[in-house]
C-alpha cells in the first residue's frame, strides 16, 4: 500500500497540495482516502471571465461543498490515485 | 470564427465514467472535458479549470446524464453558432476567437428559472457556452450577442483582466445586455438586466457603487456587488450597467460598436449617472 495512504488517513481535513506524477498540481481539503485513491474537496480560485449573470451559488465564505453540491451527495469529491502522487504537502489553513 | 469540436471529447467522457468508479466521476469529467483546455489557461490547474468552467455553468457529471449528452452531441450547435457569430465579427469587426460549446447544467434551478438554462463565460481570446438540449433560437442569439459583445469589448479596452475594475464589469455588462436589446428587441433581454424603476437604479449606483468604482475582481466585494450577494439587490452591477449604457444610447451620436472603444468614465461620462 502507498505510503502516501497513512499520511492522508492521518490528516483528513487537513488541506494539501499534491504533485502528481504528471506534473500537475492539486489542491483542497483531504475529505477521505480508500486503499487506492485520496479525495479532496478542491479549494476554488477565481479565474476571471465575463458570464452572462449566471454564476454558481456558493455558501457563505466556502466552497459549499464540490460533492454535496446539486444533490449528488458523497458523489463528487477529486480523487487522486495514491500511486501517482509524486510529493504532498500541507498548507496552512488560512493560505486561500 | 474558430469553433473548436468538443464532440470528442464528450464521446471519452461517456465511454470513461462507464468504466469507472462512481465517485471518480468527477475528475474523468474534469481529464475528458477540461484536459484539452489546459493549454488556453497557461497559469491553472486542471481542477482550477473544472471549478471555473461548473461554476459558469458547464453540466456536473451524473451517472445517467448519457442521453443529455448524446442528444447535446447530436443537436450539433456549432453550425449555428458559427453562423450568428460571423455576423456579429462584421457587424463589430471583432476578432475571431476560439469557441468552446458545452452541454449546460440542465438540473440547476437558477440556471433554468432566470436563464432558461443557458450561459457562457468570455476571456480575452477565448469564449466558451453552455447549452441545454432545448434552447429557443432567439435564446441562444441573446447568449451569443452577451457573450461576444464581451469579446470585442476586452479586445479594444486592451486591459489585462488583473486591472479591471468594478466600472470595467459594469459597463462591459451593460454594453452586452444593451447589444441584446438593439439587435434582438427589449424582451429578450435578461429579466436579471432589468430593474423596473429607473430613479431606483439611480439610487443603487449613488449608494453602494459609485464609492467603489475602481474595486479590482479580485476584491470579494467586486463579485458581492456584480451579482447582488448578502444586502445587496440581486444583479446589482447588471442592473446598473445596463441602465448606465441604455442611457449612453440615447446620445444619437453613440452607436455600439464605438462604444466598445470608449474608456468606461467616458462612457460613465455619457450616461445618467454623469456627475
């Protein structure tokens, strides 16, 4: 099993930031990890654009939860393979 | 007008989340759907993307959304929106921009009571729809117009969209909700544009944005005030910026398509809320 598995069990609710193997970068709040995936609820960050008055609504100063959203419940958090994560660290809480 | 084929990549989508696990769903929508936009949004992650583009109104994924989509691939809109859009780049001489266009959130109340599920989100160079299965044509003109007016108008303002300010959003919203009005007719501007008391609006702009007329996006107050959060009226900034415009217009020597090259206080300067 991932090394990366006791570390994520270990500090859920904890937000990260995790490289994986392919360059990329992710982002959020550690909300549960199986043996084979962590799953973050992801830390949104504005990027810009012009819409047509429709926006999203969000909680009060949150996110208001990626999963639950629409109703979906437990259905939508970012799973990332264990195995592909390349480095993890911890943000600190306040950092968004 | 570069219409960029998002069939594909709507196809993997399908083929992938029945392969997958449930709660892996949303990030084979975010790899299939947001994976081939990395390259036009050089400074974000892909999660970033997939937040920004649900947030703008693209489809969450759904373990039966495979008809919805199918259909969407079937309705083939890029014709059509090709088609409203070579009109609007020589009526505006606008520049061609790459066009993105999604199946929209057909199960979000907002979306659907306000909007008649449609939306769409414009970057400098880049613009992107969101459409359910069943949009009017006069509807899906009316998103066309907004959002391309959106275009031509950061095209000749030049700014970066870091340096825009609140006055920016509201006229940029204003000049395409106007466009709406102009090329369309008054009713199918957006009932959020709308505000039934002019003397009212008036009020709404002396009291909460006049004093924050240079507030950078990046403010959380800048999208409180656009969208009407907390105590604000709903579409505040909307609501102003189309009263500011539409009265713009009625200096017979203003057209549109100059308009997009004034600064915003020029325009401030022109309209009913000159001080």
């Amino acid at each position: 099993m991932s090394k990366y598995y006791g570390v994520c069990q270990k500090h859920i609710g904890r937000p990260v930031r995790i490289r994986t193997r392919d360059g990329r970068v992710h982002a959020g709040i550690i909300k549960r990890v199986s043996p084979s995936h962590v799953f973050l609820e992801p830390i949104p960050k504005g990027l810009g654009g012009h819409g047509y008055g429709y926006r999203r609504p969000y909680g009060y100063g949150s996110y208001g939860g990626y999963g639950g959203y629409g109703g979906y419940g437990g259905y939508g958090n970012w799973g990332i393979a264990l195995g592909t994560i390349a480095a993890l660290a911890f943000l600190p809480f306040f950092f968004w | 007008m570069t219409i960029i084929p998002t069939s594909n990549w709507l196809n993997d989508y399908l083929t992938m989340k029945n392969t997958s696990d449930r709660e892996l769903i949303p990030r084979v929508h975010a790899e299939c759907l947001c994976g081939p936009l990395e390259a036009y949004f050089p400074d974000a992650t892909l999660q970033d993307i997939h937040i920004h583009l649900v947030d703008h109104g693209l489809f969450w994924p759904h373990p039966t959304d495979d008809k919805q989509i199918e259909t969407f691939i079937a309705r083939n809109y890029t014709s059509i929106v090709r088609k409203i859009l070579e009109k609007l780049t020589q009526h505006w001489d606008g520049p061609d921009v790459p066009v993105f266009i999604f199946p929209s959130n057909e199960k979000n109340r907002l979306l659907s009571e306000h909007f008649e599920g449609v939306s769409g989100v414009s970057h400098p160079g880049k613009l992107f729809f969101f459409l359910p299965n069943n949009v009017s044509l006069k509807k899906l003109h009316a998103l066309v117009i907004h959002e391309y007016s959106h275009i031509c108008r950061l095209d000749k303002l030049g700014k970066k969209e870091e340096d825009l300010t609140l006055l920016d959003a509201i006229v940029l919203e204003g000049l395409a909700e106007n466009a709406v009005r102009t090329l369309l007719g008054n009713e199918y501007v957006g009932s959020w544009a709308k505000h039934p008391s002019k003397q009212e609006v008036e009020l709404f702009f002396r009291k909460w944005i006049k004093p924050c007329l240079d507030l950078k996006k990046t403010d959380p107050l800048h999208d409180q005030i656009m969208y009407g959060d907390g105590h604000f009226p709903k579409w505040l900034g909307y609501k102003v910026g189309y009263q500011l415009i539409a009265s713009c217009l009625e200096h017979p020597e203003l057209q549109l398509k100059q308009m997009h090259s004034l600064s915003s206080l020029q325009l401030l300067d022109y309209s009913m809320f000159a001080s």
